[in-house]
C-alpha cells in the first residue's frame, strides 16, 4: 500500500510569480493543498482559477508580515513570538485580525476554507491557537476545516541544520495544538516535512526533498514554497523558483514510486 501525503504550497496570494506556480503544480498534480493568504494582493484575482483545481484550499493566517503598503504594520515573527510566550497578545487584536482573514477567504471562495495553517507557524503560538480553534467552532460548529499540525516527521539523512529548524518548530507548539485539536476533534495531519532553510538552489532541494520522501509516512504533510518565474530578485524568490523547478520535474514521478509515496488530498489522509 502506498504511503499517502499531502504536498503543501504556501504563500498562495503573496504575488503573482507564487500564484501562477501553483496553479501550475496543481493542474500537474504535484501539489494537493494550497494555502493562502487571503489578504494577499493577488488572491482574489487568482483563488477563482485554484477553485477549480484537485486541490485543497487553505487559510494561512498571517500575523507576522506586512502583505501590502497600505495594510495595518505587523509585529515581526520574533516579536510575535517574544509577546505570545509572555503573554501579551491581544486576544481582541488577534480576533480582528482572524475575522478579516476567514471574512476575506470566504468571500472570494464562497464557502470556508478546506483547512487552516500559519504564515511562518504562528497558528500554533500560545494566544492564537486557542483563538484560532475557537474561530473555528463558531464559524463551522461540527463541519470545521483541518489544522495543519508541524511535529516534526522522520529526519533520517536530514542534515543536522535542518533538523534542528524542524525541532524548532515543532517545539513552538506543535503538541499543544495538536492535543487541543484532538480535544475538540479537529483534525490534523500527522507530522510535518520539508522544513529547511530556503537555500541552496536547486540540487539542493532536490536531496532534501528525496530524502524527506523517504522519511514520509501516511497522513504526513510536505510543506513547499515555489513560485514560477523568480530567477533575478531575492535569495528567497531564487529559491522558489528553484523549489519549482524541482517540483516540476519528470523525476519526482520516479522518486515518488521509489519510495512508495502517493500525493493526496489532505480530506483522503486526515486523522
């Protein structure tokens, strides 16, 4: 039987290189879920053309980054996570700021989003899971959308700095979460892969995504950021292009048999 996981793009909305590369991974069946900021500049021009791709869509909460300049400032993802383990967030500022970001997903999509995850994490910060959960229970009552839950997956051949990010991450809430999802039966992917450090180009993300291939186990979730056409700019926009790339390429087919692994919808291996 083959290992089903769900390959998750991010930044859906961010800007339009990221929109049309995931649009293009989706009608080739390379990516199952996509997650999107729903503030973005570009997601309400673009979520209509990824509706109607085999894909899931989600909420990916942001609390740590200015989308566009006219939005309210953001605190920077250490600051947010400096003051949600102080215990300083503002439950009324988070509270605004989830009833923009599901308003605006809903309002383009027409329904509720398929799941719900954080730019950078932060869904799982102390302050905002609990608010994000109890979002989630009065908006949807029993039909309420995934969590996207980053206990790290296996890290077998995963380099020592990868690894450690993953743990980092992992530790910033992931349990938490999950038992707080168990609790009020929301469910959740089973752990988390294709956490690294956004660099390296192509050659690299190609090892690390074979080895994250062979680490998978059923219900687990790959992470990705590609984008279609970032060759000059940024490190990060270079990389992404590079994830795409990758991802692309008719020798992920080839890895995806080697090790057993098939790409699925998150509703097909939820637990």
């Amino acid at each position: 039987m083959s290992k089903r996981i769900v390959v998750c793009g991010d930044d859906f909305g961010m800007n339009a290189d990221i929109d049309e590369g995931m649009l293009t991974l989706a009608s080739m069946g390379r990516i199952s879920a996509v997650s999107c900021l729903s503030l973005g500049p570009t997601f309400s021009s673009n979520a209509r053309q990824l509706a109607q791709m085999n894909v899931d869509i989600g909420l990916h909460l942001n609390f740590s980054e200015q989308l566009t300049a006219d939005a309210a400032p953001m605190p920077s993802l250490r600051g947010l996570i400096l003051r949600a383990y102080t215990g300083r967030l503002d439950p009324d500022w988070i509270d605004a700021q989830l009833n923009l970001q599901f308003d605006a997903v809903e309002a383009v999509l027409g329904r509720a989003p398929d799941y719900v995850d954080g730019h950078q994490h932060v869904h799982q910060l102390p302050g905002i899971r609990e608010r994000v959960l109890l979002q989630l229970k009065q908006r949807y009552g029993d039909a309420r959308p995934w969590l996207r839950q980053t206990t790290p997956g296996m890290l077998c051949g995963i380099p020592l700095k990868e690894s450690i990010k993953a743990r980092i991450i992992g530790a910033l809430g992931a349990g938490a979460l999950a038992r707080q999802a168990s609790k009020e039966g929301v469910r959740t992917n089973r752990r988390l892969l294709g956490v690294y450090g956004f660099e390296g180009g192509k050659r690299r993300y190609a090892d690390l995504l074979q080895n994250w291939l062979f680490n998978a186990r059923d219900g687990d979730l790959l992470m990705c950021h590609p984008a279609a056409d970032s060759k000059e700019g940024s490190a990060m926009s270079r990389q992404r292009r590079a994830e795409f790339d990758v991802l692309t390429s008719p020798k992920l087919g080839d890895w995806l048999s080697a090790n057993g692994v098939r790409i699925a919808r998150l509703s097909a291996v939820a637990h």
